[in-house]
C-alpha cells in the first residue's frame, strides 16, 4: 500500500500480498462491485481516502497546536533572559527572521527568506528551539 491510500494495480502482486490463490476472484471484487476506483496505475477507495483525509487533518491540527504551545513555552524561557525571535514581512512580501537581545539592535538569525508565513513560522520555532536547547546546555556546565 501506498501512503495515499492507494494501491499498485497490479493484480497478480496484490494477489500474492495478500495470499489469495485465485486471481480471478480478485479481479472480480476489484472491478465488479463498484467497491474500488481503478485506475491505469493504481486502485483505491472513496472510504479509505477520505478516513485518511480526516486523520491527516486532525494530525495537522494537533501538530499545529503542540507547535503553537511549545513556541510559547520557549518564547517565554528566552524572554527571561531579554532574547527576542521574531518574524517581519519586507516590502517584498517576503518574510525574514530576526532576534534581538534586551534593546540591542535586531540582527538577522539567518538568511533565508520565506515566501509563505507558516514555513517562516515554522523555522522561527526550530530557531528557538535550538536557542533554548544551547541555553539549556550552557546551564548545565
């Protein structure tokens, strides 16, 4: 099986993975009861893509929420010690990722640009990530 949902059409294969012996019933229950779409290359099922589409989706969702949490928990450790990480949009409707420590000037964490919000989002959490992770460890020596 593929992680789509769908599976190779090719029946012979299909037969042997899943120890039927008579390919001719499987063909059958392939194409005969309107219970799979077959395509050249693959086979799947209406069913089984759209559980796969509302598992997907509550997975985003929870990612995105533990993503959210940790930013704040680690937001808030490096607050403490006066280090900002931030986005800003230029006027290229690119956006760029920043830190700042206590009111220093902004320097740039890195020099990448993001042209979509969300992957900025998500580079901007590995940044603080990594900035605690160092803290972390500096603390413990």
């Amino acid at each position: 099986m593929q992680n789509n949902g769908s599976v190779e059409n090719n029946l012979e294969l299909l037969a042997h993975q899943l120890r039927i012996g008579d390919l001719e019933v499987l063909r059958a229950v392939v194409n005969d009861y309107g219970l799979f779409i077959v395509d050249d290359d693959i086979i799947s099922n209406d069913r089984v893509l759209n559980q796969l589409s509302e598992i997907t989706q509550r997975s985003d969702k929870a990612r995105g929420n533990a993503l959210k949490k940790h930013t704040i928990d680690y937001e808030r450790e490096l607050s403490e010690l006066g280090l900002k990480i931030f986005i800003e949009e230029d006027e290229n409707g690119l956006y760029k990722i920043y830190y700042q420590k206590n009111a220093e000037e902004k320097k740039r964490m890195d020099y990448t640009t993001y042209e979509n919000l969300e992957h900025a989002e998500k580079a901007r959490y590995e940044h603080l990530k990594e900035q605690v992770n160092i803290l972390r460890d500096k603390g413990k020596q």
